[in-house]
C-alpha cells in the first residue's frame, strides 16, 4: 500500500534544503504536472519509490545508503517550486 | 532533540505525548515531524507524526496510535516516558496545512488517528478567531477510539462516522458515498482528508464524483509505522 508525497518532506529536505512537497515535478511519462505532495510513495527501503498519481510511473527514487543519500529523477522533466 | 514532558491516553490504543524542543521555530497546523529511533545495534526507523499543536510554542503534541507490527509506535506509545530523550526533525511539510489567511469554508475529513493534523487546524481555527466556517467528519471504530475526545466533544461542528460501534441513534458501518454527500459542506469547500491509505482514496474519489474540484482537496495517507 502506497503512502502519498507528504512524506517525503523530511528526506528530501536533507538534499534540497527546502520544503519539496510543494514543488512540482512534470511526469516524463504523461506530462501531468503535480506538487509532490500528491505523488504516490512507495517504501523501498532503506528508500522511497515515487510514482505518478496519474499514470503510475516512476518520477524518482530516493536511497539512503551507508552516509550517502542518492536520488535518481529518471522520470521527471522539470522541477518547479515557490522562490524563497 | 526533544525531551518528552508528559505522556497521557488518548485512547485503548493511543497515547499524546508532549515534547519539549527548545529551538523549535514554530510550526503552521498540519505539519509533521520525523521521529527517528536508534537501537543499541545502531539500526535506525524513521516515521512521520503529525503534529496537534501550531504556532510559535515550543512544546508539542503528538498523538500517536499503536499499530501491533508497527516498528515505532508501539515504543511511542508503551515505553516511552517523561524526561525520555527524543531524536526529531521537522517542522515538515508545507502543503498539507491551513492557515488562518485562508477564508474558504474548511471540511476536515478524518479516518482513525488521522484525526491529529486536522485537530491542530481546529484548533488554529479557534485561536486566531477565524471566520470562515470548519466543520470536521470523523471516521472512527467506536466511540472510545476517538482522539481527543473530551475537546471535540465541546464542539457543535462535527459529525461522527462509527464504522464498529456507536450509541444507539448513530449509522454503524463503513463511511458511504451516500452519507459523505450528507456530512460534507457544499462544492467550493477546501477539504483536508487525512486516515489510512484506502480510507483517503475513497473518500477523494468520492468527493469528485460528488462534484467537488479535485484541487480543493488535499489529502495526507498514514501506513505502517
């Protein structure tokens, strides 16, 4: 069972130093454009799995290995979030 | 770092814990933190509770329901004592929030423990004096499985939704399409749903079928923790 974007808010601060969940991301796959809080998350651990909650396809993958945190953004086209 | 002030029932299975954070920046209702525990062995779990308390204090609530084969809770809930020291981080999470600036009508929708961000907006709501009408349905097994039960009961603007057990004039039974349509303020309403992963997509799906604008509705789902 899925969780949804909202969580990744912690984990994805460690790499971006900002609040993601209120970013967008644009599906590589379908196009749609959605804030993250809204991605469908899947526990991959020790990482995260995130997929479109439109057409179910992978936006990124999030892990967290030893002391290095890796994201893989393979399926998402254009990041967009408030200026600070 | 936080160090837990006191530690109360909420429920048969839930327990509200109250953190001391002394560098705590202030948070907006519906944030989370991230608990993190650490085993002697030095594995690690991290999961994410909400918050019940917003604004500026530094001590903060969690409430937190006991899942059996939960990797965290059951600690949160049976072991963890006052003067206990706490690994957190947040205030995380800017888009499952309300602030007092907004004027829509509000409906809160929660299932089970998800009640806890939406009473922190309850509560927001009452503090800064805010005009626009909130009204919250609460899914829950039984009457005592609800969270903060002494505090909602003071309050008109909430309907209750027993899918167990209930008092004798309550519907006993899984939230329907047909007694969302009658619980809910109307299309146009911001609508916060928070509960369990397959709790939250129905009600959603359901919201939209009714006619309301999916944009209006953010949602927050809860899993194993």
């Amino acid at each position: 069972m899925h969780l949804d974007g909202n969580v990744l808010a912690g984990p994805l601060l460690e790499l971006f130093r900002e609040d993601m969940t209120t970013a967008t991301a644009r599906c590589a796959s379908c196009g749609d454009v959605s804030v993250l809080a809204t991605a469908m998350v899947y526990d991959a651990a020790p990482g995260w799995c995130v997929r479109c909650h439109v057409c179910g396809d992978v936006l990124l993958t999030f892990v967290r290995a030893g002391d290095r945190l890796r994201i893989d953004l393979r399926g998402v086209t254009a990041l967009e979030l408030p200026a600070g | 770092m936080g160090t837990v002030a006191s530690t109360s029932a909420e429920t048969p299975s839930g327990r509200s814990i109250w953190i001391d954070v002394p560098d705590w920046a202030g948070n907006i209702a519906g944030q989370h933190v991230d608990v993190r525990l650490t085993a002697p062995d030095g594995y690690q779990a991290t999961r994410s509770y909400s918050l019940a308390s917003s604004g500026p204090s530094p001590r903060l609530q969690l409430a937190v329901d006991k899942l059996p084969d939960g990797e965290v809770s059951p600690y949160l809930v049976d072991d963890l004592r006052a003067g206990d020291m706490l690994e957190l981080r947040g205030p995380l999470g800017g888009w499952f929030v309300w602030s007092p600036s907004v004027e829509q009508p509000v409906q809160l929708i929660a299932g089970g423990s998800g009640v806890v961000p939406l009473v922190a907006m309850i509560r927001a709501h009452a503090a800064s004096g805010s005009t626009a009408p909130m009204q919250l349905l609460y899914s829950v097994r039984t009457p005592d499985d609800r969270f903060f039960a002494d505090e909602l009961e003071k309050l008109d603007n909430i309907t209750y939704a027993y899918t167990r057990s209930g008092p004798p004039d309550a519907t006993i039974g899984r939230l329907t399409k047909e007694r969302l349509a009658a619980a809910v303020l109307p299309v146009g309403s911001a609508v916060f749903v928070c509960g369990p992963t397959g709790f939250v997509e129905a009600v959603a799906s359901w919201l939209v079928d009714l006619g309301h604008d999916a944009s209006l509705i953010k949602t927050e789902r809860f899993g194993g923790a």
